[in-house]
C-alpha cells in the first residue's frame, strides 16, 4: 500500500476491443526516443485513459462516500488507501484500507487528552526515528468493548514500565477479523488470515485479489518532529500554505509494526501519516500523477523481479512527494525528464542505502533493505538502462494494458515500419479519432462507481437516522457533482424501503398511508438510479398496496420493448447475468446499435434483510437468511428476472391461472435467457433458480421445483441457501398433501 501500510482496489474492468498483447516491434520500441513530442503525446494518452486528476477527484468522492457509509451503518472509522485511490490500480491490485480504533487516543503528554477512554503515552526515546513506544496511562470505562480488550490483553509489564505490545494487539485483531470474515457469503470467504506488517490480509483467491487492513490508532498530535513539514521551505511551493494549513489539521496515526532491527520490535508502533498523504495525491495535477504511473510501472515490471518486497509503492510515492517540492513546472512535455528525475533519484537512494521519510524526515526507509551488494548493483544497473529507454521499456510493460488503457494499448498495434516522427503522428490521430470510440460515458461511470460504494450501507442493517446521517453528510461535502447525485438515488430507495417496511409494521391505518406515502416519493426521487432496478423498487411499493394493474401495465409495457440495455450487475462483486447487453424482449441478437440512450444502464435489484415484510413470497425466504451468518445482509437479483417473477406472483394472487402458467413459462425462458451471455466476473445465479423453484411448487409441479432447488444447491451448497429451507417446506406440504 502506498501510505505505507503494508510492505507489497481497483478494479476497474474497462476492456479494449480488439486489442490483442502484442507488443510493438522490437525494432520501433527501440527506435522511440524520449523526446518532448513523445512526452506530449503519452501524457494526452495516459490523461485519454484517465490517469488525470480529474479521476483522483473522482475516487476522493468515492472515498468520502465509502467512509461516511462506515462511520454510520457499520460505526467504525475506516479509511480507503492505496492503489484504489491514487490511478495506478490493476485488476490485481489489493483493496486497501485502515480501520481507526474507536475510544482509544495515543498522547505526546498528559495534557493532550481530548476525548475520553483509553489514553497511551507516546516514548520515542529508546526507538528508531519514526517509531515509538506506547505506555498505557488510562483505559476506558468500557471494559466490554473490544477495542479495550485489545488493549488489556495487549499489556507488557517489563522492569522499565507497562508497555502497549504491538505484537499482541495486532494478534488480538487478527483473530476479531477473520471472524468477521466468516459472515461472508461463501464465495467470498478469505482464506486464512495472515499478518503483513500492520495488517491483517485476507486473502480472496477467487477474485484475484487480497485485502489489506491496516490497524491504526489515532494520535492527539503530530509527534515534535514532524512538524518541521509545516514550516519546511519549497523550492516549487508545493503544497502550497493553504493545502499545508488543511493538512497539518489531519492526524497521523501508530500503526502496530515495530522496526525489523530493534531489540523492542514486538513492543514498537510505526507513526503513519495516511491521510496526509492521501491528500497530496490527490492533489497532484495531471502530469505528477501520469509521472507516478510511469515511474511504478517500470519498477513494479522490471525491479520487483531482481528485489521482490525491497522497494515497493510507499517508497516511489514518497520519491515523488520530495521531487514535487523542486519542481515547478509539471508540464507534459517535461513528463519523460521528471520520470527520469525520479529514476535518478531511486538510484542514488540505493546507493546510499537512504531514502528519508516524507513528513519523518530523519526515519531512512531503506533501513535494513537492499543489504545484498549484488543485488544492489543489478538494480542500480537496471535503473541506469530504464532512463536511457523510458518510453520504450514503458509501452512494453503491462500495468496500463491489465488495467483497460485503451489509447495506450492501441498503440501497440502501430505498424512496425513506421519511423518514429510517424508513429507520434499516428499517436495523434489516435487520439483524435478515438475519443468517440473510446470515450468513456461519465454519467455511466459515476453511476457504476457511486453504486459500488453505496453498496457498503448494505452491510449491515442500518436505521432510518443513521441513512440520513449519511445521506446529509454527503450532499453537504460533494454537493452536485455525479458521484454523489447518483449515490443520493440509490440511498433515496434505501430510506423508501425502510419506510415501507416500518408501514408494514404499523397498526394505525392512518400513519401506515402517511409511511407508503413518504416512501413512494423517495422511490421516484430514485428513478434515475438506473433504467430497471429502480423500476423494481416501485414494482415493489405497488406490490404491497395491491396495486396490481399499474405492475400489470408496466411490465406488458416492459417486456414488449427491444432495446439495449448495458447490464452492470452489482458493481465491484457479482453479477447475476452472463450478458453485458439485455433486452427486456430477450431478442438474442441484440447489439450497441439498439443502445436508445448511451446512459442508460441497469444493476441488480438489491435487497436487505429489513425489507423481509416488503417483498413478495418467493424473495421472503432469501430476506430472512441475510442474518449474517452465511450471506451478507443484502442479496441481488437481476432486474428483468425480479420483473419476471413480479409477472408470475400477480397472476397468482388474482388466481388468474392461465396467466400464471404463461407467466412461469416467460421466467423460466428468462431466467435461461440472462445466462446466455459471456460476461467475465464471478455470476451467480442460485436465488434464480430458488425463484423458479419455488413458482413450480405453488403450481404443484414437484418435479421441476425439486429440479431448480436441486440445481440451486450445486452451485451455492451451504446452509444459507434458501433452497434448502424451500425444499424442507416442499417436502412437509407433500406429506400433508398425501
């Protein structure tokens, strides 16, 4: 992570079309100079495919919804690092984050307590720059919490004092986390958990990926030395004061991690400075973060082999961090020479073997790293050839192409007879001719990325004050821009569905209108969330006042239209469709040329274990096993398969009989129809077949219900599955029957 939480997302599946892995010529790389023009012309590709600082506003925005949504529905202050944040991302990347301890304060004195609970005095004075030890001074009330507990089996009483163990708190929360872990869903169950520095990692083998979390305690203060940052003299004025003066406002925080080399490893805590630095990139321009791609990329593809976990992403991060304090003129035609900058001064940082921390300026990251003189020259020798061929050893590398780089990866496919002056000038015309075909729709994408990030109020059950919380606190900090626009439609539908429910629950006639009317105005202030899901929440509201007619003549309406509809699943973990273009008609050759609106997308319907009482029969049984056991509290399911079945209950509770049985027949035709794409990502399908399942057992079919549970339970065999709770029921009623 980055912000030097460990040693070593996003995910972002942007795929380029017809863009095969292989390299350009030999002959050409070879032959491309650094010269301005290619400077120019990578920095245009590299902002074209969304390295700019316009998408680090974007994933700050992401971030503010993500750790609002933690502070209220999950009450846990967590903050997102890392590659996920800051463009340089791959599909492997690790989802990084630091969860802040709750109720504990870590004090340079006595006098600097403020808030109550658990107080720890910080004593650098027998510890590697940087690091420190922790003695606790008082401990909350709160014995019950498990953040005091952390603390309480934590203590070491040595003849020197009581000290805090770095070691067992860490091993205290190792253990808090992966029992956390188990009230996944079982295709998303980590495997062990594992210490990496400061962290406990998860590991998520399926998805490709590990998790990464951070263990902090916050301090009251910066330590002494650190405040030399606030008053430092920059050549290039940057950060400027009024960055500076918001920054120094942030915390810095002791991570449980002590220095390799001191006899007090297992009692030290390392200071870390997260959201400072966080807050830098982000505030970096175009070039200063297309510099810090390039300058990873290289390092991560043609270092990490000779040196694997001796420099990693903090290090580069903090190289550039010194670098931007020099220079002043971030310009893209100077964006080869200051990778090289960086370049030159990675090389001298090896050689000797210093490289000083950014705001802890006497702390040498390299301390007790790259010990090995050969392999020291190997990287020094790597170095010296990687600033002669920037841009040639960058277009061959894979970081931007894994990533979904579309420019960039198309010029690869430049023809290899091209001189160089060529290859630029067709570089250009890429540029120009492809901002229609791979223009990125940013409607589209600020709904996909407001979506994955409101997703994390579903969680946990959340009351109808904390969502307001959350909801207020957004509008106040991102205004009108996109992400929260969207991300206000989804949680809108959220409140809806909790008013619903308490309607459900209320006995008073006149207030239960009063509720079903206060939930249907935050369903249409969620239309457009996106084209279908957020139909089906309205289906839903008309479902439970028996309003069957309007379901009825909007979903006729619905099912007899063709046209293409981009489906996003549920962004950031499953799909419940194998197609990436749905047509609510299910033609089968459906293409972009039948896209009526470029903005149009859908998700899944989501649901919550609150809205049991809201939903009809079939998607009841589901609601009531999102207790946190073996599935998170929400489920999804694909909107034209929600739509589908909505048709089939209708038909049945009007007992018109020869409807339902059309009804089951257009599901089932449905549910086979959605599976018939090749869209990538883990696809689930189980409560599908639950739902199928479950229509054949109201109509009696035994055989094809026992077929689709059946079917249900192969792909999905644990105990959370309500297949097994529907078959039980089957089961009983035959008996019954019989």
């Amino acid at each position: 992570m980055s912000v030097e939480i460990i040693y070593s997302r996003t995910n972002e599946n942007l795929k380029s079309e017809n863009v095969n892995e292989t390299f350009l010529d030999k002959s050409v790389i070879h032959s491309l100079s650094d010269s301005v023009e290619a400077s120019e012309v990578i920095s245009a590709i590299l902002g074209a495919d969304h390295v700019n600082s316009e998408e680090l506003a974007l994933y700050r925005q992401w971030t503010f919804i993500f750790e609002c949504s933690c502070k209220y529905v999950i009450n846990m202050d967590s903050f997102a690092a890392g590659s996920r944040i800051d463009c340089s991302a791959s599909p492997e990347s690790d989802e990084d984050q630091m969860i802040q301890m709750k109720d504990i304060e870590v004090i340079s004195n006595v006098d600097d307590v403020t808030i109550a609970g658990t107080k720890l005095i910080i004593d650098t004075s027998n510890s590697p720059s940087g690091f420190t030890l922790l003695h606790p001074y008082t401990l909350s009330v709160n014995v019950n919490r498990h953040e005091t507990k952390g603390c309480l089996q934590s203590c070491v009483e040595l003849e020197s004092g009581l000290y805090l163990s770095s070691e067992r708190y860490i091993q205290y929360n190792m253990e808090l986390i992966a029992d956390m872990d188990k009230y996944s869903p079982p295709s998303f169950h980590a495997g062990e958990s594992m210490r990496h520095g400061p962290c406990v990692m998860l590991n998520y083998g399926k998805h490709g990926k590990d998790s990464d979390m951070a263990i902090g305690l916050k301090c009251s203060s910066w330590p002494t030395e650190s405040l030399e940052w606030v008053t430092r003299i920059r050549k290039s004025n940057w950060p400027d004061q009024q960055l500076v003066n918001k920054i120094k406002q942030m915390p810095c925080h002791v991570l449980p991690v002590g220095h390799p080399e001191s006899d007090k490893c297992d009692l030290e805590w390392r200071f870390a400075y997260v959201l400072p630095e966080r807050e830098l990139i982000w505030n970096f321009n175009d070039v200063q973060i297309q510099c810090y791609v390039i300058f990873k990329t290289l390092i991560k593809e043609l270092l990490d082999p000779i040196a694997p976990e001796e420099i990693n992403s903090f290090h580069l991060k903090t190289i550039l961090l010194w670098l931007s304090e020099e220079i002043d003129d971030w310009t893209p035609k100077r964006l080869i020479d200051y990778v090289k900058k960086c370049l030159d001064h990675l090389y001298k940082a090896i050689a000797e073997g210093h490289l000083s921390h950014y705001f802890f300026k006497s702390r040498n990251l390299f301390l007790g790293k790259l010990q090995n003189e050969t392999m020291r020259a190997r990287l020094q020798s790597k170095i010296l050839r990687l600033q002669k061929n920037v841009i040639s050893l960058f277009l061959q590398c894979n970081w931007q192409y894994k990533r979904g780089g579309q420019f960039l990866s198309t010029i690869r496919l430049v023809d290899h007879n091209l001189s160089e002056k060529e290859v630029w000038t067709v570089g250009r015309g890429i540029l120009q001719q492809g901002q229609d075909k791979f223009k990125r729709n940013k409607y589209s994408h600020a709904r996909c990325l407001s979506m994955e990030v409101a997703l994390s109020i579903m969680y946990l059950p959340v009351t109808y004050e904390n969502l307001i919380k959350v909801i207020e606190e957004i509008g106040e900090e991102l205004k009108e821009n996109l992400m929260s626009i969207y991300a206000l439609k989804f949680l809108s539908i959220r409140l809806g569905m909790l008013l619903l429910a308490e309607a459900k629950h209320t006995p008073d006639r006149e207030k239960r209108q009063h509720l079903g009317s206060e939930a249907k105005g935050f369903f249409e202030i969620g239309f457009e969330h996106d084209i279908l899901a957020s139909c089906m929440y309205s289906l839903t509201y008309y479902y439970q006042t028996r309003n069957y007619n309007t379901i009825k003549k909007f979903l006729n309406e619905l099912f007899g239209r063709r046209l293409a509809i981009r489906y996003e699943g549920t962004p950031g973990l499953i799909n419940c469709g194998s197609r990436a273009l749905i047509s609510p008609d299910m033609y089968e050759e459906v293409s972009e040329k039948d896209i009526a609106n470029e903005n149009d997308i859908a998700f899944d319907a989501i649901f919550s274990c609150s809205d049991i009482l809201c939903v009809p029969p079939a998607m009841q049984l589901e609601c009531a096993l999102l207790d946190g056991h073996s599935n998170w509290c929400f489920c999804s399911i694909h909107p034209l398969v929600y739509a589908s079945y909505m048709q089939f209950q209708v038909a049945s509770n009007l007992g018109d009989v020869d409807e339902r049985n059309m009804s089951i027949d257009h599901l089932l035709k449905m549910v086979k129809y959605i599976e018939g794409g090749e869209c990538g990502g883990l696809v689930d399908y189980h409560r599908h077949y639950n739902i199928l399942g479950y229509c054949y057992f109201i109509i009696n079919d035994f055989k094809n219900a026992l077929k689709w549970f059946g079917k249900s339970l192969q792909i999905c065999p644990t105990s959370g599955n309500a297949a097994v709770y529907q078959l039980c029921i089957m089961i009983s009623s035959i008996g019954t029957i019989r």
